[in-house]
C-alpha cells in the first residue's frame, strides 16, 4: 500500500536524525564499555597476572576457585547483610519526605541540609565518621554516654558492630536522595484522589494510606533497585572506615575484588569476580522486575 | 528502557576498574622524554609524609644542581602505601612507570620475581660512589635476589634496589613518666625479660577510661613470636608453623597484656584510639617506634623519651623485632637507566642526603660511618641511638617480616585480621593457632 517515495523519505530522514541522536551513546557504549566488557570476560578465563604479565586461558578455573572460597561468600554474606539499611533508609526518607512536604516556613533550607551528604566526597564523609563513631573520643558515644550514663558500644571494633555502623552511615548518606525523589514522587500524586477520599468522607491518615502510599510505588520500585545495585557493590566506606574489620567483617564482594586484582595482582580472577556480581545484579534486578508486576502501579488500571 | 541502561551502564561501571587497566596494555608510550627547554626528563615516585615530601624535594635539587641538563620528575603519591601500590600497579598497566620508584620491603618479591626491576649489580659495580660508600649489609641484602632459585635476600642475589633507609622497629619508652612513677629506666644494654616487663608495665599502670595510663600498647607480635623462638613460616618459607606451643604462648603473652594484667589498650580501646595517639598524648609507658617517628616526636611530644633493647622472653633470653625498608627501584623499562640508577644513588648514598635526611628525623643514615658517628653523636632524642644500630648489625636482634619472604602476603592479612578473636578473648592463641594454620597454608599455597 504504501509508495516508495515523498512519504518515505521524510520516514528516511526522521530515522536518519534519531540515529544521528542516538550515535554518540552508542558509540561511547561500543567504544568505552561493550569492548572491555569482553575484553574482562575473556580476562576471565586467564590466569592474568598484571605484574607478571601473564595471559593464559586456565578456562572456568578462576570461577571455580572463587566459587571455592569460604571467603568470597562471606563476602556476599556480609554485601547482602549491609542492605538492611535499604528498607530502613526507605522509611525514614519517607517521613522526612512527608513532612517536607507540607507549607512550612525554610522549608528549602531543610531541603538542602538533608540533601547535602549526596553532594559530599565519599572520603570526606568517611574521615568525619571514622571520628564520630569514634569508641572514646566520639561524638556519638559522648552523647551515649550522657543520656543513659552507660559506655556506648564500640562501633568500629566490635565484629558485631562494624555491620551495624557501615548501615547507619549508609542510611545517612543516602537519606537526602531518596527524600528527593519521594518529594518528586509525592508531587506527582493527582489531587483529585485525595478529593475523592475527602468526599467519601476519609480522613488524612486514609488519604496516607489509601492513595499517598500506593501511588508512591513506582519512586519505590526505582529507589530499591537502585539501593540494591548500589549495595551490591559497596566498597567506599569499607575501605577507608574499616578496613577489613575484625575477622573480615567489613569485606564486602567488591572489596574482595579489590583485594584479589590489587594486592593478589590476580586481575584474571578479579575479572572472575566482577562478572559473578554483575551476573548476581542483573539475576537480582530480573527478579525484581518480574514481582513488580505485582505490587507497581503503573496507572493501567 | 531508562532503567534498563541505568542497570547496564552500572554494571558496566563496575567493569571499569579492569576496563581501566586494560586500556593500557600494548604499545609502549614512553621514548626519551625531553622538555621544552631541552632537559632530560626522569620520573621518580614516592609516597610518604608531607615531611618527606619535602626533604625529597630538597635532595632531589641538590641531584638536579649536580647533573646539569636534568630534570626529575617528582611525582609524590598522597595517602598510604596500599594507595601508592595501587597507583604503581596502574602506571605499570598503562606502560607508564616511572624510571624510579619506591618499593617497600614487603613487596619487593612479587616486583623483582615478576622481572619488573632492572638488576643494578653492574651499574653499582661500575659506580665510583658505590665503591667508595660502605652502607648497612642488611640493608642490601634485603633488596638481593636469585634469578636462578627465586629467592630474595640471599647474599648469592643480584642488587635490585638501593635502600632508601633501612627502619629497625625499636621499643620506645616515655622517660618522664617512668620518673613520676620513681621506675628505675631501662638499661640501654641489659633487655628486660617478659616477667621483668609486665611488672613494670602494671607500675606504669592507672587511671581509668579515657584517661588511664596504659604500660604498654601495641605490643608487636612478630617480636613476641620470634623472641619466644617460634616464627610464621618454616626456614624456607613453604609451611605456615604458627600452629606450634610457643607460637600461641607468645601471642597468649601478648594478648593477656590487656586481657589478663589489663596494662595494654583492649581490642575494643584500641580501635577508640589507637596506641600511636595514646603514646604521642603521654598516656602510653612503652611502646614501639622506627626511626621515621622521631621528627614527630620531636616536635609533637611534650615528655621525655628513648629508646630501649627489645624485652627477652624468659624462656630463651632472646629479644628479635623486625627491620623493614624501600627500595629505591629502577624500572625494568626505564629509557634512561643509567641517570636513573644516579638517582636511586644519590638519595641512598649521597653524603649530604643522608645528612639531611638524618637530620630531618626520617631515617637512620644508610651509611654506616654516618651513622656510627655523625648520628650517634647527634644531641636530639633518643639517647641510645645504639639500639637501633643493635637491631640493624646483630641478626639476633633484627629480622625481616615475614610477609618479606612470600610473593602473595594475603595468608598473612587473613591471619591478621581473624586475629581479633584472640585480641578480644573469644578463643586462646592455642585454639586459634590450630583452627587458623591450614586456612593461612591454603592461601600461602596458592600465592605461588
């Protein structure tokens, strides 16, 4: 039916300008990513030293003898056990959310003031921390110390505690981002909605939990895979707060990575390593999609 | 979609610290290097403290003044070794090392093994300076090693590094407190024995919380464990021997400092605040130092101090501590290796940088009549000089680390850092000596 000719051409050109746009990503992505992506996996399969200069196909070996190491799941254990700060991050950036939210006067200057850790050098934060969680001297622990005339635990020493003070900071951290894109979120519910419970004679709390909180549900979707990526390679904090912490508490997987490429000089099996967690997010993030049919309202109905 | 290349370009992000080191693997960059105005060009670099950054500035002038048409490149990496390492590894995989660079002792073997350092046994031997210069045997030895069987600080070796200093780790104790306390000092010759020590370290003793004076902290283990005549790993350094009676006694003695006798920070006292800040505010008896530390405790200390011979196990009246160094190394693909080995040179033998560098409180002089001299007869702290120069000749007194003599050294970070258990009481050395031993033999095995 249709002729070849003026219609197309003007077809043509369009396609022509979109891949004009969509070039120089594509390019960036072949160019800067898809090449070292197997460039690493191939890296993978060595026995890659970068010291010694080695490069010889050893096969799924590296995979094997990471997969063997009680150290790399411990690793996974204590990544996956650092994640606990997503939900509770999720929460209280949501209350700061509600109430920021509302008329009140410098309500810009709380904005920014909760908003301020994201914009912060990871390093600095850490260094500020390592003083404030600090057992003796701490600022934390002075203000432990005076409410409940009891000693504060000893947030960087204690294996049991180390996980605990990476999660607070975590939440800290994150806390401004989150908000903001809750604030968003909160700003994109229609007000008719709430119109509707005002006339079927609901009060603000059904308003809360009958249209704020379920209208919310795609901010959520997007803040918990975001967390949960970012959780999964969690590094920052660990290395310069902690360390390894007391018997390899704060090892996180890519601390591991870190550990086998950097001080090993066994790139081959960092690269091993790499793919493992890229392949876990990706399973993670797959699955999350899958159940989000479930619970994301994305207006369809 | 969106989402979709958010996952993917994480990921991908991920894949970028290899992509990194990827991306400079093949051609070589380098060729002469030549500046504007018609200099050559020669890199070195170091980390190390602003200090030392600065007395490194200094000497390298001086070397610039006595090469004319030369021009050094400092390039001074901030932050900790491992931070430097890692960038030295990086530089590496982008063909871009620089012709000198520091190598600290512990590294030394994977470096020279994987072929990376230039061999400057015949660059020394047809060296004026070298022949006319007599340095710390020890302190050459630590950077030998033998292409032929692979092992490191064997006398048979070729010379791979000249040594920037050589730093004996030395127990320091703080003279005005033992004063207030009326404690006899430590004789500079005569060690105390273990039993002798803690006996004094619970006189040092008082005070509670943040404010308790400690006897003791930090107490180095490698000395405990080689003073009581055990070690980490066997003569050839094959087999982890920490599972062995006098291993966990001397790392029981160690941990039963602050767990039972309560003279040394616990775990948990230590991570509040640790022993060097303890020690610098005067709430520490004794403790342990290199060399390095004296500039700060020159200008940052407000007591009296020195320092004392290593205390002796009672059981075989042996007192060991460790010796560590870096090498200044020049790289195996280095355009310039003559000029660049003249700069390792000069900042290990110069005269006037050693002086200088001995006089800044860095180092004990690498140059053996400087320093059984000029810096023994220095008036600045410690008095007895001598026991760093004991722990330097004496092989009883001073040995390399154990993570010295093993390419991987992550059996010995593994050790480390499950340690705590023992530090904070949950397990007896004995226990864990025995749980740990084939989990640090697997990881030693698989560094080879």
């Amino acid at each position: 039916m249709k002729k070849k000719g003026t219609a197309s051409k003007l077809r043509r050109s369009e396609r022509r300008a979109g891949l004009a746009f969509i070039a120089p990503i594509f390019l960036q992505f072949t160019v800067f990513f898809l090449f070292f992506m197997g460039y690493s996996l191939y890296m993978s399969m060595t026995d890659w030293n970068i010291l010694e200069g080695t490069e010889n196909f050893i096969g799924l070996e590296n995979f094997k003898k990471v997969l063997e190491d009680p150290l790399f799941w411990k690793s996974l254990g204590n990544t996956i056990y650092l994640m606990i700060g997503i939900p509770v991050g999720m929460i209280l950036a949501m209350l700061l959310a509600l109430a920021l939210n509302r008329k009140m006067r410098g309500k810009t200057i709380y904005r920014v003031i909760v908003y301020l850790p994201a914009v912060t050098s990871t390093v600095a934060i850490a260094l500020l921390w390592r003083w404030i969680f600090n057992a003796e001297y701490g600022i934390l622990n002075m203000i432990i110390q005076q409410i409940t005339g009891k000693p504060g635990p000893n947030w960087l020493g204690d294996p049991a505690m180390v996980k605990i003070t990476l999660i607070l900071l975590g939440v800290w951290r994150g806390l401004g981002n989150t908000m903001l894109l809750f604030l968003a979120g909160l700003q994109n519910v229609p007000k008719e909605y709430y119109e509707v419970v005002d006339v079927a004679g609901g009060n603000a709390w059904h308003k809360l939990r009958y249209v704020t909180l379920p209208m919310m549900s795609p901010t959520y979707f997007y803040v918990i895979i975001t967390g949960v990526i970012g959780g999964l390679q969690a590094f920052g904090d660990q290395f310069i707060i902690t360390g390894l912490g007391p018997e390899h508490s704060a090892m996180t997987v890519v601390y591991y990575l870190y550990q086998k490429g950097f001080t090993e000089y066994n790139m081959g099996a960092a690269c091993a390593v790499a793919w493992l967690l890229s392949l876990f997010i990706m399973a993670v993030t797959l699955i999350q999609f899958k159940m989000s049919k479930r619970w994301v309202y994305d207006g369809s109905h | 979609m969106k989402m979709a290349k958010r996952i993917v370009s994480l990921m991908l992000a991920l894949v970028m610290v290899l992509a990194m080191a990827a991306c400079g693997k093949g051609k070589t960059l380098g060729g002469e290097s030549v500046d504007n105005e018609g200099n050559t060009v020669i890199t070195f670099a170091g980390w190390g403290s602003l200090a030392e950054k600065k007395i490194f500035t200094s000497m390298i002038d001086e070397f610039e003044k006595t090469h004319p048409g030369v021009k050094v490149n400092y390039q001074h990496i901030p932050g900790s070794q491992e931070d430097y390492l890692v960038k030295l590894t990086s530089l590496l995989a982008a063909n871009k090392m620089p012709d000198v660079f520091y190598i600290h002792s512990d590294e030394f073997y994977s470096w020279v093994d994987a072929g990376r350092l230039e061999n400057l046994t015949p660059y020394m031997q047809a060296s004026e300076v070298a022949a006319n210069t007599t340095v710390w045997e020890k302190s050459l030895n630590i950077f030998r090693y033998d292409s032929a069987t692979h092992q490191v600080g064997v006398e048979s070796g070729d010379l791979y590094g000249l040594p920037k200093d050589l730093g004996p780790w030395a127990m320091v104790y703080n003279k005005t407190l033992f004063e207030a306390n009326g404690i006899p000092l430590p004789d500079p010759e005569v060690p105390m024995t273990w039993s002798e020590f803690v006996e004094v370290c619970k006189k040092l003793t008082s005070g509670k919380g943040v404010n308790k004076v400690f006897g003791t902290a930090n107490y180095t283990l490698e000395s405990a464990v080689w003073s009581n005549g055990a070690d980490f790993l066997n003569k050839d350094h094959t087999q982890v021997t920490v599972d062995t009676p006098e291993f966990a006694e001397a790392m029981q003695w160690v941990a039963d400092l602050a767990l039972v006798h309560g003279v040394s920070p616990t775990a948990a006292e230590d991570s509040a605040s640790g022993w060097f800040t303890r020690w610098c505010n005067g709430k520490v008896g004794m403790a342990w130092m290199g060399p390095w530390d004296q500039a700060t405790f020159w200008d940052s200390v407000s007591f009296e101090w020195d320092i004392m011979p290593t205390p002796v196990s009672d059981k075989t009246g042996k007192g060991v501590t460790w010796l560590a160094s870096a090498a200044l190394c020049v790289s195996k693909d280095s355009k310039q290796k003559q000029l660049a080995y003249e700069l390792a040179e000069f900042l290990s033998m110069n005269v006037e940088a050693q002086k200088y560098n001995y006089e800044a409180g860095q180092a004990v002089p690498n140059i053996v009549d400087m320093a059984k001299n000029d810096y023994l007869a220095m008036d600045k702290a410690p008095a007895n000089k001598q026991v760093f120069l004991n722990i330097i000749e004496d092989a009883e007194k001073g040995q390399f680390k154990p993570t010295y003599y093993t390419k991987n050294t992550t059996w010995f970070t593994y050790f480390y850092s499950e340690s705590s258990k023992v530090w904070n009481g949950d397990m007896t050395a004995a226990e864990f000596v025995k749980e740990i031993q084939p989990k640090m033999q697997e990881r030693l095995d698989e560094g080879k």
